[in-house]
C-alpha cells in the first residue's frame, strides 16, 4: 500500500482535523476548509503534505499516520498493545464509550507503543492518539507508557514521545490522577540511568499530561499553533479574574516563555529528530 493511499481517512471518523473543518465535494476532488486561511485546499494536496496546509496550519494526525511519517519503513514493532482500560469503578456508561472510542480510532486504547528506527537511529517510541477519547490518560495509557520506560532502561534505548490529551480520564478517578506519579518516577529512572528522552508537544497537550511525562523530557520539541496547558484558558480567567493574552497557551507563547526548547514543523520531525538522536549518541550515556 501507498503511503498516500494509507495516510487518507477511511471513513467519515477519521476525517476530523484539529477543528471540525468541512470537506466539500463538488464535481471534482473533494476540498477541506483550512479554519487558519479559510481557503479550500483538496484532500489529496493535504495528505500528501502529512495534513499541513500550505499556509502551515497543521491538522491533527492519527497516531499510526504519524508513526508511518516518521519512523525508518519496517522498523515498528508494538509493544503492550494487549493492555487496555476496564471499569475500575463502575462509572456509567464507560465502557460503552471505551468501546465507541475504540471503534472510532482503530486503537485499543489512547497510546501506542513500541520500538522504531527514525534516519538509521533506534529508540522506543510513543505516540498519543487523539481519536480515542482526546488521547486521555487513564490506567492502562499510563501503564503503557510506564512499561515503555522500563523497556528501553532495561535495553539502554532513548524515547521519543507524541503527546496529545485532554487531561486525565474522569471515569476511573483516582486510578487515572495515579498515572502521573508512575510515569514520572519511570521517566526519572530512565534519566538517571543517563538515557534520553525526546517529548514532542502536538495539539492539544494539556491536564494530567502536561503536568506529567509531556515536560519532564531532556528536550521538548511542539508542532506550530498546538495548544499547551494545564487549565484552560476559560477556567484560569474565572479563577483569576484577568483576561489572557490572545495567543496565551500557544506553542509559541509557550516557547517565548521557556517551557519548549523549539517549535519544529511536522515534515521536519524525522530530520530533526534523527539528529537528535545522533549528537546524543542514540540516548545513551558515554
């Protein structure tokens, strides 16, 4: 299969992009709204240019299109993915809406893991799905990316990990607030070891995630535009009863004020991170 041909959305759940963007059809190839431009684009150009519109806007990406981009063709290998969230506290409803998610993204769950080669450089990888409750971390993501930590200690690996989440998953509570603790205690760890970690900060990063593995690496990479926060910007104005700047929580506004050490467009994450990689002689210590 094509790249192209596996990059375009298989049905109407995956043709969402970061903002509920239109796609026209009219006589000839269909057209997406860009929400930055608000110029029609045709659904090819964007898939074939990994979802950035010509104007640099960048739609968010299905976790498995992104690993497709990135890494050395072939070189994947999943790990954990038979790990998935129960119902740990009976809250209504939930696993009919783990099961809805699962159906809508594809995945088992909001992260996938494994090991990869990006430009001849080897790593274990992860990489959130949005799709799949807007990439919340409960136990079993979190359990995931635990694991993933002790794997490329025990195997003297660096990682690089996509993030993208609304926070902490509600629906299991207490057991999902946990997840932050254990993956950071994993992640420093795998610090100490002397071993690198790579975050790359994609829209949106925000809650339980942000406060936790999404800026705890040794270099914190973000897409252009991706929201990065704890709170919302809502909930802090009406805490603090002060209006934000226009651009507050922003990749941008985010890298102005020292919480990101560079803002690196999609079609240069392989170069940049392959580079990366290298200098630091694949993650591991001299």
């Amino acid at each position: 299969m094509a790249l192209i041909d596996f990059l375009k959305p298989k049905n109407k759940l995956e043709e969402g992009g970061r903002s509920s963007a239109p796609v026209h059809q009219d006589a000839g190839e269909p057209e997406k709204l860009c929400p930055n431009c608000r110029k029609l684009i045709p659904v090819s150009r964007l898939w074939s240019n990994g979802l950035v519109c010509p104007c640099g806007y960048h739609f968010r990406m299905k976790a498995r299109q992104r690993i497709t981009l990135l890494v050395d063709k072939g070189s994947f290998k999943e790990l954990f993915s038979e790990l998935r969230a129960g119902n740990p506290l009976d809250f209504p409803g939930y696993t009919d809406k783990a099961e809805t998610a699962r159906t809508a993204s594809g995945e088992t769950e909001a992260v996938i893991c494994g090991t990869a080669e990006i430009g001849g450089q080897s790593c274990c990888l992860f990489v959130m799905e949005a799709q799949f409750m807007m990439g919340s971390m409960g136990s079993a993501v979190g359990e995931k990316i635990t694991r993933l930590f002790e794997y490329a200690l025990e195997c003297r690996m660096p990682v690089v990990g996509y993030t993208v989440s609304g926070g902490a998953r509600m629906q299991e509570g207490l057991l999902s607030l946990m997840q932050m603790a254990k993956t950071s205690a994993a992640l420093r760890r795998h610090s100490d070891a002397g071993l690198l970690y790579i975050a790359v900060l994609t829209d949106p990063t925000t809650g339980g995630v942000t406060a936790s593995f999404a800026m705890e690496a040794d270099i914190t990479l973000a897409e252009p535009g991706a929201t990065i926060g704890f709170a919302g910007a809502r909930v802090i104005e009406q805490t603090t009863r002060k209006s934000l700047p226009k651009e507050f929580q922003t990749a941008e506004f985010v890298l102005e004020h020292g919480f990101v050490d560079r803002i690196v467009p999609r079609g240069d994450h392989k170069k940049i991170l392959a580079q990366l990689l290298s200098m630091h002689n694949g993650g591991r210590s001299q």
